[in-house]
C-alpha cells in the first residue's frame, strides 16, 4: 500500500515538474524575444533579375530581429531604388548592398538603359541641331522634321517628350562624374561630342524618324525638366 502512494507521488511531482520546466522555457522565450530589438529590412515583393532596375514599388520593409540580421543588409528603400542587380534574387528575401551597382556604372552599357518594350536609335546632329549642344543624356526632347526645298519647306513634330539616351558616346547625365583612375572615364568629356544624339523610341515609330532622317532635316527641341 505505501508503495502505491510512493508511485503516485512520484507521477504527481513528474507532471508538476513538466508544467513548471515548460513554463520556465516559454518564459525564457519571451524574454529573450523582448530583449530583441526589431528593426525593417528591405526585401523584394517580387522576384529581381539579373540587370533588372529596382524601384520603390517593387520594394517593401519586413521585420527581423536585430541579431539576425546581416550588417550589410539594405535598411532604406531609397538606398537601392533606381540601381541595378548584379544576382536574381528572390521575392521576400533580404537584400544587401552589394548585390546592387549605381546608375553611373551600370549606364556605361547602354542596353542597360533602354526600357522594356522599346529600342535606341542614334540621329546624326549638328550642333544647331542638337540646341548649341546644351541636350544631356535623361533630358526629354520634341523631335521635328522639315522636308521639302526652301521655297517650300513642311515642318511638321514628329514625336513629343522623347528620352535621349546619350549624345555622342556620353550616357551618364551631366554632373555624375565620379573620381577614378580608368583613362575612358578620365575621357568622358572629351567623348561627349555632339555628332550624334541616341534616343529611346517605341519599335513603330522607328521607321518614322529614319525616313524623315533620310528626306530631310530634323532638329530636336529641349523640353524643360519641369513639363510633364
């Protein structure tokens, strides 16, 4: 008989023992989950290629716990919106900054630049052509045409609010010169001759502007950075 109250005790103070460890470990777990200061981290909303521009919707901040988060881990959207990805990278996963290249580097290749859906193509200029030579890569231009001889001269806008790529071999915009050792940077100025001026059209309008290349003479029109 006292042997069976030895063996209830026994799986009494058992039970009792359990609910008091796990107690001891769910207590432990929020404190240490207290202790842990939360910080936003950017991750992608949706998978990024390889050369593919970030921008800002295509970002959002998600929340980790600051000892597992990577020092080099991107804190501030507009750290990397507008650069360009070097890995694919996964939706949903942490970004660090140097899976990520500035404008100014990647823009040296210009393919980088064009957007989807259109094509770049380069109109020879002189320098009345190209506004005394004041166009800069990422200004906007209106492209007119004027056919015909001078007792008759048509002069119509073939296309508004065209994106110029690059003028002569110069694609970065004006004032991103950084300091650097590489003699064709040092050179960049000297390339930014005005003999022609690449801009980024749709496929069908393309055909348009070389025509009117090839029948007459087209100027280009610098729009103001403040017009829609």
């Amino acid at each position: 008989m006292k042997s069976k109250y030895i063996l209830i005790a026994a799986i009494i103070m058992a039970i009792i023992t359990t609910v008091l460890f796990r107690q001891y470990i769910v207590d432990l777990d929020k404190k240490y989950k207290e202790s842990q200061k939360i910080i936003s981290v950017v991750v992608p909303k949706a998978d990024i290629k390889k050369n593919q521009m970030v921008t800002k919707d295509m970002l959002e901040l998600k929340d980790f716990g600051e000892a597992s988060v990577h020092p080099q881990a991107v804190k501030k959207i507009e750290d990397i919106a507008g650069q360009y990805a070097l890995v694919d990278m996964k939706a949903g996963e942490v970004l660090f900054a140097s899976r990520f290249t500035n404008q100014f580097k990647e823009t040296k290749q210009i393919t980088r630049k064009i957007k989807d859906g259109c094509r770049a193509v380069s109109i020879g200029v002189t320098d009345v052509e190209s506004v005394s030579s004041l166009i800069n890569p990422e200004d906007y231009v209106d492209i007119i045409s004027t056919t015909g001889d001078k007792n008759n001269p048509q002069t119509v806008t073939l296309l508004t609010n065209v994106r110029v790529l690059a003028v002569g071999k110069k694609i970065t915009e004006k004032g991103t010169a950084v300091k650097t050792t590489d003699k064709s940077a040092q050179s960049d100025k000297s390339n930014a001759d005005y003999t022609s001026v690449t801009v980024e059209l749709k496929p069908e309008d393309i055909v348009k502007i070389i025509n009117a290349d090839e029948k007459g003479d087209i100027k280009f029109v610098l729009r103001s950075q403040l017009a829609p």
